[in-house]
C-alpha cells in the first residue's frame, strides 16, 4: 500500500537518483497530516461556535486550576502566539461571554484573563467531544504504535528545545 508521499518520492527518485529523499517520507507525511488534522479541527471546534484559538484560551486557563486565570504574561508563556494577537482573541472571547480581563488588586497594570462561568461550562462540555475527535483522527494506529508515534515526536520537540516552561 502506498500514499501520495510515497509516490513524489517516486517521482524523484526517477528525476534526481543522485538524492536520498528518505526525509520528504517523515517530513512530508507530517506536514500533510497537519493540513488535514488543521481542518478536521477547525471544522469540529466551528460546530461548537469556538476558533482554535479560542478553544486554545479556554483550555490553558481551564487547566490552570481554579480560579481559572492567567496574567496575561503568564498567558503568553503557555502559548505561541503575539500580545496582539492575544488582545484580538480576548477581545472577541469577551464578546461571546466566555472570559472576562480583571485588573489585579495589588497592581492594577497586571491584567488577568479569567474563565467566566460560561466559558468553564463551555471548556467541560466540548473537552472530552474535542478528545474523542483527536482519537477518531488516529483510529489506524493500535495503541503501542501511538506510543511509539507519541515518543517519536517527543524525541524530535526536544532536540528543537520544545521543553515544558518552568
């Protein structure tokens, strides 16, 4: 059996024998699996009324325990996105009710952002359908190929520095 990686592959290994191409067979995969999983997720989290992004908030400041808040430096250091861009997100969130931007007592230029009572509603509602879903995505994989998949990628995140912030 074989996928469209294996046929470029192929391809040029007939136009150019003089190049090994056994990365594009890894490299190639991951990226055309993200595309996929990116509108797979993005079309799940849409039936919910929920961005990525925002599915992204609710769940950083969902597992940050209660009260369910995060500065908004802090915020920035779980995510990998721009103060501007994070301002937009917050922006629209508070729109929809799901957060809310309180001033610290102590500092009032430390802004938090915290979950409102319908975005906590929302988060424990749609997080176990959003699991299920990321599970429906690997359904071809028994279980100790994920965790060799799973190890994989941890090996290649680290040598990248991808390390949990302290």
């Amino acid at each position: 059996m074989t996928d469209a990686v294996d046929a470029v592959i192929e391809q040029w290994g007939r136009e150019r024998p003089d190049i090994d191409f056994w990365p594009v067979g890894i490299v190639g995969r991951l990226l055309r699996i993200s595309r996929m999983w990116d509108k797979e997720i993005k079309d799940f989290l849409a039936g919910h009324d929920l961005e990525p992004g925002e599915f992204d908030v609710l769940s950083t400041l969902r597992r940050s325990g209660a009260p369910y808040e995060l500065t908004a430096g802090a915020f920035l250091k779980t995510s990998l996105v721009t103060t501007g861009a994070i301002t937009l997100r917050v922006d629209r969130m508070q729109g929809k009710g799901l957060v809310v931007r309180t001033r610290a007592e102590s500092d009032r230029r430390s802004v938090k952002i915290r979950l409102t009572d319908h975005g906590l509603d929302v988060i424990d509602r749609v997080l176990p359908l959003h699991i299920a879903n990321e599970a429906r995505l690997l359904q071809a994989l028994d279980p100790e190929e994920r965790e060799r998949l799973a190890a994989t990628m941890s090996t290649v995140l680290q040598s990248y520095g991808d390390l949990p912030s302290a």
